[in-house]
C-alpha cells in the first residue's frame, strides 16, 4: 500500500499518546517532532509540514482537549482531521457539463500513465456511472500512443476518435467534440501529448487545445512514485492551464506517498482519482478522509463495503447464506467465494482496509500469499464431484491421489479437510445465533460480545 512508511511513523507516534489521560505541553512537542519527521521522510513539500504541525500543534493544546476525559485519543481526532483537510477535506467529483458532452483533458508529462488513466476513466464513467464516453487520440507525438488508446478501447468496447498523426491536435479535438454530439456522447475524453519534461512548446499546444474544446475538466495525471517533482510538474501545469483536478497515479507502488499530501495543498487543485493498479479497473475516487483513515490505521471501512457491493452477487450471497444454515454449503460453493473475494483485488490490500488489522497479534508483517490460495484451489480442483458435494467419503487412497493430483502433499489436504468442517460447524453456530436473534429482535444476530 502507498504511505506504508509513513503510515508506520505516524502509528507508532499516535500509539505512545493514544491511552493517555492527562496530555502535557512536553507530550505534544514530542510527537509534533516525530510527526514532522515522518512527513519529510514520506517526502512532503516542507512549507506543507511546518504548516500542518502548526496547526495540529495550536489545536492539540486547546483548552477543550487538555480538560476532556480522553486527551490523547482527542489529540489523534484533531491529526485525522488535519491529515484529511490537508489532502482536500472532502471528495471532490468529476464535473458534469450543464449539456452533453462533458471534455475532458488529460495532461500530464510523458510516462506519468496518462493514456492507460483515460481509459480506465472511461471504464469507471461507464461502470460507476453509466455514461457513454468517447476516447481521443490527440497525443500525436509519442510513437504508438494512438496504437495504445485505440488496443484500450477495442478491449473496453468503447469507440476510440483518431484522425491519426498528421492531423493537428487542435484539428483532432475540435472534430472529436462535434463528433461526440452528433452521436449524444456523454462525455469527451481527450488524451493529449506528453513530453519528458514541461516545455513552452506544450504548453502553447496544450492552451490552444483549451480554446477550441472548452473542458469542463482538465485532469492533470501525476506520477506519485516521483515525489517532490510530481509538486513541482503539479505547480506549472496548473499556472499555465488552471487545471481543474489531479489524478495521482501508482498509489499502490513502493512510494513515500508524500505527492498525495501536498500536490492539493501546493497548489489548491482537488485529488479526484488515484490510480491503485494497473488493471484497467483499479482507478479510484480519492477520498481525503477515508486515505488519512488508512494512513493513521483506522482502516477504510467504507471502500470496502464499496468493493464487496461491485464484486459480490447478492442473489448468490442470499442463496449461500441459506446453504449455510442448512449444512448444504460444499466445496464448490467454498470455491465461489473464493473468486468473489479474489474479484474484489489483492487480498493483503483488502486486509490493510480493515481497521486495526495491522495492529493484530501477528498480523502486522503478514504477506498474504496468493501461492498458498492457488494451492487450496488445487486441492478442490482435484476432487471429484462427488467428493467435492460429501468430503466425508475421502478416504486414504482418494487423499494420495488429491494430493498427487494438486501438487500438494496429503498433510496439505488432511489439512483443508479439518480446517473446512472446522469452518462449516462455526457456520451453523453462527447462523443459528443470527436466527434466534432476529426472532428475540436482539439487533447485531443475538450474539453478545464478550465484554
């Protein structure tokens, strides 16, 4: 995940006042230094930092957290708080153009995944929001740009405008836009060029292409792995063009993920989108409060609720929750689940949503191995059907040659065995506790926690 480095400092400050009850000036000095200290290791611009524990600082000493009952957990408020305002405050949405078609403009310098970005906007436009969009190749400089686009589009289904190399990028996005008209295309999405860094002679291109497409939206794509200098492309992209919004791309790399926190601030433009992967469907809304939430280890509750309901089938989720009050649920079914958990991306990043998973006993350093869920679907793979619907007819022999089957050694299988009746027989005491709430109205299924 981005900001993981960052997000280790800051929880590991944040723990030490957490369960204070009485917080002194001395106490808020010292975290304010480890906090400063993060940042600038995570590659935040410096005036940003000195800004921010400024404001934390002025706030963490108020009079309403040092007399309140929970100082430290007030004072870790008052960090979420400033974290997310930092990073924009609240979601800022694409635009809608008052009469269709919406423009776009995608720019940004050349690698900064600018053309893989209009495509995956396009695709989230029409999932998330059934729109028709119309893909432009106006990049006319960079070899096999317009090839990249239109193999992108072909893939997506989407029709993708080119007037191939030749051709102005003026000319190409005028005829794009009345093109999308004609055909009462919704939005106009328009990848222009690049260049290895920000010269006079894109820029001039780049505002002539303004005038004659009229963006309700000028989208400027930013490499986040390139730390400082994605501010600084950020800063002269926007006093040349007024760029409406930021989509900070490779979020999900290796990346001090000090871009996010001061490309808003620097320059006062909105993060509306954050690339999380390369797979055309991994470009997200940004949501300040829910990454500032990640980042301070509180989880991110609402993106996973969001990833379950685009990738889990409801009809399939009420009939396997039947399967499983009535003992019916079997191999095949566990099988299903699987993939509808697989379809909702990399497991290890479904966890690090989850609030306080990486402060679980044993669960800070876990790699969650795909390896070792490609071997569980080996072992099922390699049973019969009848096997699969009554395992408890795998005897000895039909284990040998399981696992011979799989890849895997008998241990592995005996294993999965235990481990699915374990799991099945926790089901039923579960459902049955869900049933016996809902008639006794108890909320939350009937079951008590234990404290």
């Amino acid at each position: 995940m981005a900001f993981e480095g960052l997000a280790e400092r800051l929880q590991g400050t944040l723990t030490k006042i957490r369960g204070k009850g009485k917080v002194s000036e001395a106490d808020v000095k010292e975290m304010m230094r480890e906090v400063r200290l993060a940042l600038l290791e995570a590659d935040v611009n410096f005036k940003v930092v000195k800004e921010f524990v400024a404001k934390v600082k002025e706030k963490a000493l108020g009079q309403d957290i040092m007399k309140s009952l929970t100082p430290g957990q007030q004072v870790i408020k008052v960090v979420n708080e400033e974290l997310t305002a930092l990073m924009g405050g609240e979601q800022s949405k694409i635009a809608v153009a008052a009469k269709p078609p919406t423009v776009v403009m995608m720019v940004g310098l050349q690698g900064a995944g600018k053309t893989t970005t209009t495509a995956k906007l396009a695709n989230h436009l029409r999932k998330k929001h059934n729109r028709n969009p119309l893909l432009v190749a106006a990049d006319i400089y960079r070899p096999a740009a317009i090839k990249q686009l239109e193999t992108l589009g072909k893939q997506l289904n989407m029709p993708v405008f080119s007037l191939g190399d030749q051709v102005s990028p003026v000319e190409i996005a005028k005829q794009a836009v009345a093109k999308a008209k004609e055909e009462h295309l919704d939005y106009v999405l328009i990848d222009t060029a690049g260049r290895l860094h920000i010269d006079e002679e894109l820029m001039n291109e780049l505002q002539q292409v303004k005038e004659i497409a009229k963006p309700d939206e000028i989208l400027l794509v930013v490499d986040a792995m390139t730390g400082q200098d994605a501010v600084n492309v950020a800063e002269s992209f926007n006093e040349q063009l007024d760029v409406t919004g930021v989509v900070l791309t490779k979020l999900d790399g290796d990346t001090r993920g000090g871009a996010a926190l001061s490309v808003k601030a620097v320059t006062n433009t909105p993060i509306k989108f954050a690339g999380m992967g390369e797979k055309i469907d991994q470009l997200e809304p940004f949501h300040p409060e829910r990454m500032a939430s990640r980042i301070l280890g509180m989880g991110d509750v609402l993106t996973l609720i969001e990833k379950a309901q685009s990738s889990v089938d409801e009809e399939k989720a009420r009939e396997l929750e039947k399967k499983m009050r009535t003992m019916d649920f079997t191999f095949d079914d566990f099988l299903e689940q699987l993939a509808q958990v697989r379809s909702m991306g990399p497991l290890d990043e479904i966890l690090s949503m989850m609030p306080g998973f990486n402060k679980a006993k044993g669960m800070k350093n876990l790699q969650v191995d795909d390896k070792q869920i490609n071997r569980v679907e080996a072992i099922v793979r390699s049973m019969t059907k009848q096997e699969k619907q009554d395992p408890s007819v795998i005897n000895g022999s039909r284990r040998r040659r399981i696992a011979k089957g799989s890849g895997t050694s008998i241990q592995d299988v005996n294993r999965l065995l235990k481990q699915f009746e374990e799991m099945k027989k926790m089901m039923k005491q579960m459902t049955s506790m869900t049933a016996k709430g809902k008639k006794k109205g108890k909320g939350l299924g009937g079951f008590k926690l234990p404290f």
